[in-house]
C-alpha cells in the first residue's frame, strides 16, 4: 500500500533530481548532463533516476518542463487581439530559447522519436492561437500550414541567434521573421476580416466541427474539400 508519506517522498526525490540536473545543465553544460553525475549531485543512486524517469530522455523532458512552467508563470499573456496574443507567445518563445540555450537546444534537435512533452505543449499553445486567427477571418492559408510556418521559423530564429556571440547578435531578426511569416499566413487587412476565398474557407473550417444537420462523414468530406481547395494550387 502506498501512502501519502510514500508519495510526498516520492515526489521531494524527484524535484531534487530535476534540480541538480537543471543545475548542472546551466553551469556546465549538456554533456555534463550525464546520468551518474546527476545521481550524484542529487545525492541518490542512478536506478532511482531510471525508476522515476525512464531514462535520460525522460529526466531532460522533465527538466524543460520545469524550466519552462517556472519561465512562462512569470511572462503576462495577450488577451482580445488575436494577432498581439502570437505576437506576445512569439516574443516569450524566443526569450525562453535565448535565455536556456543548452536546454533548448537538446529539445530542439532531439532525435527522430516522438517530440519532448514541452514541445507538444508548446504546439498545443501554438495550435490554439492559430486557432483564434482563423475564427476571426485572418488566415489566408489553412490552420496547419500557418502552425507550421509559425514553428519553424520560430526555432530557426532561435537556433540562428543561439549560433551567433551575444553582442553580434541581430536584435531586430525575431520581430523581422515574425512580421515575414505574418505576411505570408494573413489577410491583407488585418484589422477587418477579409472576404477573399481562402480567408473565408479557412474561417468556415474552424466552424466546421459544430455544423448542425450534417453526420460524421460528411464533415469529413467537407472538410477534406476545404484542405484540398486551400493547398492545390488553382488554375488561374
């Protein structure tokens, strides 16, 4: 039987664990991130850092996700304009690569298995603002498209400024690639709805999922419809 005293021990054990590893990772380095050395600095043996995590894929998941949560609790979030809300996400995104280089960097080029849980948070974040530029008529191309434009550039511009020396640095690039991509995925008056095509598909594809009168498999039709209408090429 496990008790509460079990549980609050448990737990005590692995936020020392999640420290002394974010510790090491900012004062030496991700290579020093080492399993042993961890163990070490924790005070506990290296099974109890494979009984808690899994392995070390696991333990740097749970530090971005501590680092991360501590990052973001302290940064004000956008509300109302949906474009000044990614915006405002963009800016901490970038901030928080900037400011945690050897943590975002082991996040950013993790190998080809399933992405880190801060990664799936922070595309779920992400999906959720693309989201509201949709509803509101601002997306000239459709919602994945958009999120995968805003992600990569987001990490490139991030990798790119983390490959340079601090004081050689470009301060205005991250607002630069952001106003780029802005001008890819969105109508040309933002402040006013456009009523062009695509705006107007992808703003009916986010009131899709509530359409009253239609079965399961005929949204999916329509939808399918509305995916391929926004990403072949039309014939002028």
């Amino acid at each position: 039987m496990v008790t509460t005293q079990d549980t609050a021990s448990r737990d005590d054990i692995r936020s020392g664990i999640v420290a002394a590893a974010t510790q090491l990772l900012r004062a030496k380095g991700a290579n020093a991130v080492t399993t042993r050395a961890v163990a070490q600095a924790a005070g506990v043996q290296a099974p109890t850092i494979y009984r808690l995590f899994g392995d070390k894929d696991g333990l740097i998941d749970a530090v971005a996700e501590h680092v991360m949560a501590t990052y973001v609790s302290g940064k004000s979030v956008a509300a109302g304009d949906p474009v000044a809300d990614l915006r405002a996400g963009w800016r901490t995104h970038v901030d928080f690569g900037l400011a945690n280089p050897e943590l975002y960097a082991l996040i950013a080029t993790r190998g080809s298995g399933a992405p880190s849980p801060a990664t799936v948070a922070g595309l779920d974040v992400l999906r959720r603002r693309v989201r509201r530029l949709a509803a509101a008529g601002l997306l000239r191309v459709d919602e994945q498209r958009a999120l995968l434009m805003i992600h990569s550039a987001g990490n490139g511009t991030i990798l790119t400024l983390l490959g340079v020396p601090p004081e050689q640095r470009d301060p205005g690039l991250s607002e630069a690639m952001l106003d780029a991509v802005l001008t890819s995925i969105l109508a040309t008056t933002p402040a006013t709805p456009d009523t062009a095509t695509n705006a107007v598909a992808v703003t009916f594809a986010t009131v899709l999922p509530d359409l009253p009168g239609l079965t399961d498999a005929e949204r999916a039709l329509m939808a399918e419809w509305l995916h391929r209408s926004l990403t072949r090429p039309q014939d002028r």
